[in-house]
C-alpha cells in the first residue's frame, strides 16, 4: 500500500501523513489537510522563481517609466532657441506713443471733469452765497480748470490729426479674432453640410489658417517688441532715480544752494513721474 507522500511546509523533507513532527527540523506537522495544500518544494521554488521574476520585470517596467519621466523633464528644461526681438520701427514706436500721450489726456480730462463738477456743486451751495472769500477761491478755481480743459481739448485735437488708421496693437487682436471666428464658423457650416465640398472647405481652412499664424505672429513680434522698449524704460528711469539721490547728496554736501537742488529735484520728478505713467500703459498692452 502506497502512502501518500508530503512535505513538510518548513523544510521540505519528505513526510507521512501520520507523522507529527517532521524528524528533519522537528517542527510540529498539522497532519489531515488535503494534498494540494501541501506543496512539493520544486513546485513552491517554481512559484517563488516566477514570483520574483515578476517583481523584477515590474521593477524594469517602472525603472522605464522613471526614465521616460526623466527625459521628458529634461526637455522641458531644455531651453527653447530665443526668438530674435525685433526692435519697433519708428512709425510703429510714434503711434504707440501718439496712443499713450491720448490715454493720458483722457485720465486728465477725467479728473478735471470730476472737479469741474464739484466746483459747480460748490457755486450752488449757501456758503457761496453768504461767505465772499470762498466765493471767490471757488471762482477763481472754477476759470482756472476751465482753462486747463479748454487747452487739453486743443492737444487731443492735436493729437487726433497726426494719428492715421487704427491703433496697430487693436487692429492686430481684431484680425486675430476675425481669424478665429472665419475657422470656427467654416467648420459648423460644414459640420451642418451647407458646406459639402471638401475641398473648398480644406482650401479656406488652410487660408484662414495662414493668415492667422501671419497675424499672430506680427503680434507677437509686436509685444515683444514693447517689452523690450518697457525695459530701456525702465533702466532709464534706475538712471534718473541715481541721479536724483546725487543731487539730494550734494545738496547734503553743501556743494549746490538750495535753489539749485529744489529745481533739479522737481525735474527729476516730472521725468520719473512721465515714466512711470508711460511704463504703466505699456505693461497694460501686453496684456
């Protein structure tokens, strides 16, 4: 009679079912399980050899995709070529400088227009009607922001004439737009099949699409034509602010009178202040 043979799960000796310790490592056996519960070592080796080589495939499959990762990181941090700036022409610099001169007269106009009203309110108050020293301040103030007005009206009119067609940087995102709506409302008409020829269809996507990327990229070229121009501004006006604390020092020095300091500080705060305006609104358009 042949007894059926296992192993024991410690050390794989060969055992009989009615032993209770193995006699190799003399652990304990829990003896009445089914056979296939008690496995042969070649087979659990076997197992344990295509367990491990399943790890290391896993380990060489996310190795990979580390690399892979690794690679595309480095080509995100590959510097790109730099596109050559392309310095604004002179009749583009004028216009964009005719636009900013408009913008600023029109915040003048703005402010002027909110005191003109409450210089108005002023005349109807009783206190002008019964205190004359007030009276007269606000008149005299009244004729005065008149008088500014009338002359930032005539340099808006100034400004107007010399200016000719659109302003290039809203004729640019109008074209850009007219663009975009041409593509979306080709690809609807043929989606709906008022269009059916296909190669009409083709033939004014790959038109609009051209005089698209030519608009963008005239854009492009623009912006960053100003941004270049925002920095010479900017380090003119580092200049200017050196300047003026050399000329605070030196009056410090006692080397300039106090006139002389007085007069070249309110100088630099002009040119500064006007910088810093003109900064402003250009920062605005390359938005």
């Amino acid at each position: 009679m042949n007894l059926a043979r296992s192993y024991c799960p410690y050390c794989g000796n060969s055992i009989k079912e009615s032993d209770k310790f193995c006699i190799m490592c003399g652990k304990p056996l829990v003896t009445g399980l089914p056979k296939n519960l008690v496995e042969d070592p070649s087979v659990k080796s076997s197992k344990k050899n295509k367990k491990e080589k399943k790890e290391v495939s896993i380990e060489e499959d996310l190795d990979s995709a580390v690399l892979d990762e690794e690679e595309e990181e480095e080509k995100k941090e590959e510097k790109p070529e730099e596109k050559e700036v392309k310095t604004l022409p002179d009749e583009v610099k004028r216009q964009i400088e005719l636009h900013l001169d408009l913008i600023d007269i029109n915040q003048k106009k703005q402010t002027l227009g909110d005191k003109l009203k409450d210089l108005t309110k002023q005349l109807k108050s009783s206190r002008y009607e019964t205190d004359f020293e007030f009276g007269e301040r606000v008149e005299i103030q009244l004729e005065a922001v008149k008088s500014v007005i009338a002359e930032i009206k005539e340099k808006e009119n100034e400004l107007k004439s010399q200016i000719e067609g659109e302003f290039i940087v809203h004729d640019l995102k109008k074209k850009i737009e007219t663009k975009k709506d041409q593509l979306r409302n080709l690809m609807r008409e043929y989606k709906l099949k008022k269009i059916k020829d296909k190669d009409v269809v083709k033939s004014l996507k790959n038109k609009y699409k051209s005089q698209l990327e030519s608009f963008e990229s005239e854009y492009n070229d623009l912006i960053l034509g100003i941004k270049e121009w925002i920095v010479k501004l900017q380090e003119e006006k580092v200049d200017l602010e050196t300047e003026q604390k050399t000329n605070k020092a030196r009056f410090k020095a006692k080397e300039i009178d106090e006139e002389r300091y007085e007069k070249a500080d309110q100088e630099f705060e002009k040119h500064i202040s006007s910088l810093n305006s003109k900064l402003e609104m250009l920062k605005d358009l390359t938005k």
